[in-house]
C-alpha cells in the first residue's frame, strides 16, 4: 500500500484528501468530533509540506439530493477550530464554486469540498457513471491522498475511482488504522481476546466465522448474546432475538469446542419489562442468565458478567472490541459497556496492544468518559474494521496497491 512518502514532493501542489467526516450531530451541532480530529495528522502533515488540501467528505445518507441537514458547514466549521485557519466550505463538490476556491488557494490553505454524496454518482452501481464523476473531481487536484477509513470497504467515487486518476496514496490514518488491525489478526501477541457485542450477531458473523481459528477467546455481550444463549436452549424473554441465526450459532459454539477458543458468555442479565420509552426504565433488575423472566428484556450485562468479561480482557496480550454490551446510551444500562471499557484501559496499562472497533464502542467510550489515550488504538471505521478483521479485500485499501 502506497503511503505519503510515495507521492514526493508536494510543495504548492494541490491535494484531494478523502477523510471521513460522517460526525453525529444533533440540532446541528456536533457531539462527537473524533472522526474531524483523526484526520488532522495528514491534513497537518501535508500543510507542512505545502501543499493545498483540498479535503472531501460525505455526511449522512442524503442519496444524491442537496439536503441542507447534510450539509458540511458544521464540519468546516470546526476544522477551522482545531487547525487555527479558516477552512472554507465550497457550496459543490466540483462545480463553479469549487473550482473557485482552489483556483484563490495558497500554500498550506484547506478547503472542504461539500458533502459528495450530494452526487448520486458517489455511489453509483454503474461503474462507468463512478468514474466520469471521479475525473471531475479529480480535475481539482494533481494527487489524492485516502485517508476516510470509515470508507475503504466501499468502492465510491470519491475513495475507489479518484484514485484510478491521479497519484495515489494512504494518509496518516489509514496507514495507523491498517497497522493497527493487523496487529489482532497477523502474529498477534497471545492471548487473542476478541470481544463482540451490538445489536445482532448478523452483524458480526464474518468477523467471528474468522476468528474462530485465530482467537484464543470470545466474548459476547449485547443484542447479540441472546442468540448464542438460545442456541444453548435457553429462555431469552423479549430480548433481542435472531431465530434464524440459532443454528448457526450452534455450529459456533461447536467450533469453537473443537477448536479450543474459551466462549466466554454472560451469567447474569440486567432485565427491564420492556425497552424504556424515555431514558428512565421502568423497573431494572438483576437476573441470573439461566433465568430470563419469558416477560422481561435483556438490556445489559450484570454485576458478575462485568467482573468476568473484564478479567477476561485483563488476561490478555491483544484485545479487540467491537459493540457495546447494552444499551450504554441510558445510564441504567451502561456498566456493562463500562466495565469492558475499563477492562481494555487496564489491560492496555499492563502492556497489551487494545483495539476499540469503531461505531458504537468508539462513541461508547467517549460519551462515558474513558480518556483516548487509555487505548492503543480507537479505529475511526466501523464497518471497515469489521470487515478488516473478517479478512476481506477492501477496495479503497487495494487500489492504493
């Protein structure tokens, strides 16, 4: 994979950074700028070079119609927080008002392209129709420079075909997120703890079909361990259920014997009569795994799950987590995502190499207050990393090759 280095000398050229900027927000305003700080190691580094950054971006899932709601203002707007500078908003991906901005750039300027997915050709099935748009955009620039890992598993516009036109290369983060994954699964240290969780095991089924020959342990929580508990012929209650996926959790569970990986499920649940309506839940209570009341919802891991998953992770040389164990967002159900969390932070404190996978378990240990730096590394991907540790090709990192 090419990486900066390879593009040489950048001085006074122009060049088309794909960063992922796809922050939450909520009444306009961002809650949590992660994504927006990740990308300024490259954005920094290339300024230094002197190059003019010319940074690109969607926001939400406008398919290809201008939504104001979509918009990249709030983004550029706190860009120019953090780096100090003013970082213009061009009111179109390539048209007039792009072509502008650039065209008035000096050395170390940035301007952020407005949101590509305005484009329904970003994420166009015609992959004809992709690369016409690309060389429109890549007009503006004379190199590219990936560095949205939350979008390398797609084959868009803006990561997969802009590169077929001009020099191409991976950022800072891209690179730091592909060092880091390989870390969890090329010769990683041992114990390999891989802790699961989120809403469904669908979700997560190619990542667990891979690691059940690399781990040496999983850990299931969330939505998701309900299934694993059925599977083992267990009452789940109202909770989360994916009947269709009983079976082939039973298989799991038998690889897993016959493979020697520990499953380390729940033995307590934090049950509640339904899902709470508001953020407070009507009548939380501890439950024993074995013993879901048929008329009460499994929302998080108990008291004694939380000890036993965080003992679990401390007892391990590589942890990768991907998903909350429950419904973290409302506080009667967040200490089981605390106490993985915190499980990570000791164990990185004793020497293992820790992984947060992005999405939910990125935000999850924000919001609660975990300090990034108690992680080795918090990847800015989702389904990126899931599919990185699934073990599939992904096109924004092939055609860096």
């Amino acid at each position: 994979m090419k990486t900066l280095k390879d593009l040489g000398d950048l001085k006074g050229k122009r060049v088309l950074v794909r960063a992922d900027f796809n922050v939450p927000l909520k009444d306009g305003v961002i809650t949590d700028d992660g994504r927006i700080r990740a990308a300024l190691p490259t954005i920094t580094a290339l300024r230094e070079e002197g190059a003019k950054v010319i940074l690109m971006a969607h926001l939400g899932r406008p398919k290809g119609q201008v939504i104001a709601d979509y918009s990249l203002a709030p983004v550029a707007a706190r860009l120019s927080e953090l780096l100090g500078i003013e970082v213009p908003l061009a009111a179109d991906t390539y048209g007039e008002d792009a072509q502008a901005k650039v065209a008035a750039m000096n050395d170390g300027d940035v301007v952020l392209l407005e949101n590509v997915r305005f484009n329904p050709e970003e994420t166009s099935k015609d992959a004809d129709e992709r690369a016409a748009y690309a060389k429109k955009i890549a007009a503006l620039g004379e190199a590219f420079v990936s560095d949205g890992f939350g979008v390398v598993h797609r084959a868009q516009g803006s990561n997969y075909d802009v590169a077929a036109d001009l020099p191409a290369a991976a950022g800072l983060l891209v690179e730091k997120e592909v060092t880091a994954l390989s870390k969890a699964t090329v010769d990683a240290e041992r114990p390999l703890t891989v802790v699961l969780g989120g809403s469904k095991v669908s979700d997560k089924l190619g990542v667990i079909e891979n690691l059940l020959d690399k781990a040496d342990r999983l850990v299931i929580g969330g939505g998701m361990v309900f299934t694993f508990l059925k599977a083992k012929g267990l009452e789940v209650g109202t909770s989360l259920l994916e009947e269709d996926q009983i079976e082939k959790v039973q298989g799991y569970i038998a690889t897993a014997e016959k493979n020697g990986v520990e499953l380390v499920l729940p033995t307590d649940i934090v049950v509640n009569p339904g899902f709470p309506a508001g953020e407070t839940p009507v009548a939380p209570e501890v439950v024993a795994a074995d013993a879901i009341p048929a008329d009460k919802m499994g929302l998080d891991i108990g008291p004694d799950s939380q000890k036993l998953f965080h003992d679990k992770i401390v007892d391990s040389k590589t942890v990768v987590w991907n998903g909350p164990m429950g419904v973290f967002e409302i506080d009667a159900f967040a200490d089981g995502t605390r106490a993985v969390a915190q499980g990570l932070v000791d164990a990185t404190a004793a020497g293992a190499f820790t992984i947060v996978g992005g999405g939910d378990s990125a935000s999850a240990v924000r919001n609660l207050g975990f300090p990034e730096d108690g992680f080795s590394h918090i990847s800015t991907g989702g389904g990126a990393s899931l599919e990185f540790l699934e073990g599939k090709q992904l096109p924004g990192l092939t055609v860096l090759d």
